[in-house]
C-alpha cells in the first residue's frame, strides 16, 4: 500500500528471470568458498577435536562473513538505489512518471523497494549460511539475528541516501558521486565525533549508532567495554537510529520530489521570447578541435555544472584526512605491514579509483540514454577518436582524483612518516597508482560498450572494482593469518583465486569474449595475490611489476577491441565465417 505499483511490478517481473536465481545461488556458494578459504587458510587438513577450538573458529567465521555482507550491503543499496532513478531521467522516463496519478509516496517508495528487493532477498538467502555457523559454535542466534537487523537498517539508510541524491541531480555522475563521497563523509565525521567527544560521552553515543561498523563490532565482541561476567550484543539503538535516518532521507525527497523534478532546462524558451541580446549570445560559436569528442568533454559542462562542488568535497575529505593523521604512528600496526597513513592513501586511492571508474562508465551510459550516441556513429568521428576522446576527457576531469593522493602519500612519506619509504617506492607507487586508474578508467568504458542497460553497466563496472578492492582485503588478512603455515594452506586460496577469476571472466566477457580477456581474468587474480604476498614480505620492485603487467595487460585487452572493432563491441555488426 505504501510503496504502490512501482515495487509491485518489480516484485512480480525478477523472479521470471533467471539471473535472479543465479544470483542468489551464486551468492550462497560465495560464502561457502569464503568459508572453506578461511577454514583452510587456519586450520589446514588437521583434525580438531577440541570444542573449544571448534566454537573459535565459528566466532571467526561470523566475523569474516559479517563484515564482508555488511560492506556488500551499503555498497550495493546504495549503487542500486541511485543507478535505477538516474537511468530513469537519463532515458527521460522519470517525467511520464511524474505525469500519472501517483503520489509522491509511491514514487520514492516503490523506487527505493525496487532497488533494495534484490539486496533483501540477498541477505534472506545468507540467514541459513549465519545459522549455519552458529552450529559451530561461537557465536549465539541473539548475534546473528541483530547482525541481519542491522544489514538491512544499513541497507535502507544508504539506499534512501541514493535516492535522494537521486532525484536531486540530473547527471549520472554527480548522482554517483555525490552519493559514494557523501557516504565516506558520514562514516568519517561520526568516527571523529566518538574520537574526539569520547565514546562514553552522550554526543560520541549518539555518533557510535550513526556507524553501522562500530554497531557490528559491538555485535561480535559483546563483552567487549561491559561489565565482568555481563555481555551486550543488542543493536537495537543502532538498528531504530539507522531506520530512523532512512525514514527523513525519504521524508525529504517526497516533500522535494515535485520541486526538483522536472528539471528547468527540460523546458526549452520560444527563440521569440528572447531579447536581441540574448539571440545573438545564442548564435555566438566557439572554434572545435579536430577531436570533438575531447574537446566537449573538456571545454562544456558534459558532467553537469556542480562537477566543480565534487571536487571540492573530495579535495575537503582528504584534507581532514592529511590532518587527522598528522603525528600518527609510524609503525606498520595494521595487519602488521602497513602504517596509518599507508592506509589512509590507500583508503583515499581505492575512493578515487571508484569515483573514476564511475565517470568513465557514465561517460558512455549518457550518450547510449541520451539517444546520442546513435549521432555519433553516423558522423566522420572514428572508434580511435570517440574512445580516445572519452578516455582523455576522464583523465583531465579526474585529475585531482588522481595527484591528490599520490601528493598526500609523498608528503608524509617524506617526512618518515611511511616505514621503508623511499624514493625508489615512491616512484613505483606513482607508476602503480597510474596503471590501476587507467584500468578503472578503461573498465567503465569497457563496461559501458558490452551491457545495453545503463543500471546493469554501472553496476557490473563499480562491482567488479569493489569486489577486487575487497577481496585484496580478505586476501591480505588470511595471509597474515596463515604466516607460520602458509605453505600447507597456499590451496585453499588458489581455490579462492579461481572463484574470482571466473567471475572476472564473467563480467569482461560479457557480449564480446575474446583470448586476451580470457588471460587477463586468469592472470589478474593470481599476480594480485603474489604481489599480496611479496608486499607482506617487503618487496617493492616485485610488488610494482605484478601491478603493472596484470592491470597493464588488462587495460590492452579492453582498449584494442574497443578501437578496432567498435561495431563489434557494441553488436552492431558481428563477423562473417
């Protein structure tokens, strides 16, 4: 009744399809090889006999799982949410909506259900695997019932937060940016509020809710921070504040829905309604490059004319990221090999890596909506000119994006700040950090050319990087784990390497596989894990020539087809024979 026909449509027409059952089994068996992986990569083939060494590792088991299904979560609501309502105004469908008899309510609503059934259906299938676990021990059904709670409170809140942005931006980007860029500051300026007023203090409290991460870890560790003999698992603060925030973030964009949409620029003025001043500013022209596919990206607003306000947001939280880590710890404490500022850089560099890969996949997903992609082909333009083109205005409109971290990484590294930091591993960091953002870049656009449906795109584009960025993650954290016996367990996360390689496989060879996507799928995974294993044990030139074989030889794969066979990549032609 209160999300309308939108979500109804929604709710009858995905369980006809069979990705959705796909989907959800692949989801499933995603969390029994990550299962297996950690059962392998810390106890190996020994027999445990021991209960208690039993009900350890099922503590550790939920653990894993429970971050890893919270991060999917927020990601993916939040993706899903704001993709479905921008493809909706990009293909210009949003206001045949706004012109039926639906309420405001049913339009956000349904849309905001729309977008989250697949992530609830998700998290339904992932009950049994929790359960499951708490066969093993370790863990209590309180736990893991408060631990789905909170998924989904987190799961309404980003996608609510989507969809606001949503239907207050016009561009694909901005709505994207906006959105991922608005998130990291929530979750940053709340951890700075419990850092700074104090975690027993009743605005820090108030903070701690806020940060679905810090609610997870007072799940896992009840007895943490409570009294001797006495535990507190409950999140039902956490869980009513996080809903709570979901139900204003909707609040607003139903009351605002109207007033942002439609926007003024789809009403076009009558030319006899301009003055002469005006008419002849309109007629005035400007001198276009020979590549008129970079010049439009670089001298117009083809992003929208808040661009400039994302940058400045992204340039605003690396500063209070570079002055929250002023006179931090040098030593590598976390995982034992990296530093706090190695990690902020990093967190800031895997943030500019998503935010390029998203400009690079709506760079083709607004001509493909926009119905001008169509008028580009059947001009003199060439493949090389549009790809070049497009790639080229990405590199110059994320240009902060990517000298912004490197600088933050070389000023504290120079200032001995960064342990084993040098010029030499400087320079591979900024050849490396170059090669994973032309790899972003060229995977949007790759993804852009094979999937028809802009929301599938998007998705499958800033999916596939998330799932590297997080499975590096795991990756790391297993291997530290298994140090002593890495040798005896190097199986189990070869069989992990070949569960991500298949996906890979699947997402680049979507429409048009071809031998070097192939090898690039095979080979990314398992150089990425050797130059996991090299970084842990101190290497820097290893580390470096993996990164940049794997991810250059990647980034080939995608650019030579998309220029030399650019009806082909699109399926406008296929060949003969």
């Amino acid at each position: 009744m209160l999300t309308g026909p939108i979500f109804g449509r929604e709710a009858l027409t995905i369980p006809r399809q069979f990705k959705h059952y796909l989907l959800r089994a692949g989801y499933v068996a995603l969390l029994f090889v990550l299962v297996y992986t950690t059962r392998q990569a810390t106890i190996g083939f020994q027999d445990v006999q021991n209960l208690g060494d039993v009900a350890r590792f099922g503590s550790l088991i939920f653990q894993v799982l429970a971050f890893v299904q919270l991060a999917l979560v927020l990601f993916f609501a939040l993706l899903f949410t704001a993709g479905n309502i921008a493809q909706e105004k990009d293909r210009q469908t949003l206001i045949l909506l706004l012109m039926t008899d639906l309420r405001n309510r049913e339009l956000v609503l349904g849309k905001l259900g729309a977008s989250l059934l697949t992530v609830c259906v998700l998290l339904a299938v992932s009950t049994p695997v929790f359960v499951g676990v708490h066969l093993l021990g370790g863990v209590s059904l309180e736990q893991i019932g408060w631990a789905l709670a909170l998924c989904t409170a987190t799961a309404f809140a980003a996608g609510s937060w989507g969809g606001l942005v949503a239907f207050w931006r016009e561009k694909t980007f901005q709505t994207l940016a906006i959105s991922v860029l608005g998130l990291v500051l929530f979750i940053g300026l709340s951890e700075t509020v419990v850092r700074v007023a104090g975690v027993d203090s009743a605005i820090g409290q108030c903070a701690a809710v806020l940060n679905p991460f810090r609610s997870l870890t007072k799940i896992l560790y009840p007895f943490a921070g409570t009294a001797a003999g006495t535990s507190s698992s409950t999140a039902l603060v956490a869980v009513l504040s996080l809903f709570g925030v979901a139900a204003v973030l909707s609040g607003v964009t139903i009351l605002r829905l109207r007033v942002w949409n439609p926007n003024r620029s789809v009403f076009i003025p009558d030319q006899t309604d301009l003055t002469q001043s005006e008419a002849a500013s309109k007629s005035r022209t400007r001198a276009i490059w020979s590549n008129p596919i970079i010049w439009r990206e670089i001298r117009t607003r083809a992003y929208g004319r808040k661009i400039v306000l994302i940058k400045l947001a992204y340039l605003a939280l690396a500063a209070f990221l570079g002055y929250s880590l002023i006179g931090s710890s040098h030593k590598a404490d976390i995982l034992g090999a990296i530093s706090p500022v190695g990690a902020g850089f990093v967190g800031l560099g895997v943030l500019s890596l998503m935010l390029i890969n998203a400009q690079a996949v709506t760079a083709f997903t607004s001509e493909r909506d926009g119905k001008t992609l169509e008028l580009l082909l059947v001009t003199d333009v060439t493949a090389k000119e549009f790809i070049f083109g497009k790639l080229g205005g990405i590199v110059y409109n994320s240009k902060e994006l990517i000298v912004v971290p490197l600088l933050l990484m070389g000023y504290f590294g120079f200032q001995g700040a960064v342990p084993s930091f040098s010029s030499e591993t400087f320079f591979y960091e900024i050849l490396g950090f170059l090669v994973l953002a032309a790899f972003a870049a060229m995977l949007g656009m790759h993804s852009g050319i094979c999937y028809d449906n802009s929301r599938a795109a998007i998705a499958n584009s800033l999916g596939t990087v998330f799932f590297l960025c997080i499975g590096i993650f795991i990756f790391m954290v297993l291997v530290v784990e298994t140090r002593s016996s890495f040798m005896l367990q190097v199986q189990s996360f070869f069989l992990f390497i070949g569960v991500g390689s298949i996906g890979l496989y699947a997402s680049l060879t979507k429409k048009n596989p071809s031998g070097a996507l192939l090898l690039t799928a095979f080979m990314l995974p398992f150089l990425t894990f050797y130059a996991i294993t090299e970084f842990l044990l101190g290497g820097s030139l290893g580390v470096f020539l993996c990164v940049a074989s794997s991810y250059g030889f990647g980034v080939l794969a995608m650019l030579i087809p998309a220029i030399s066979d650019f009806d082909v990549a699109l399926g406008r032609t296929s060949f003969d024979g």
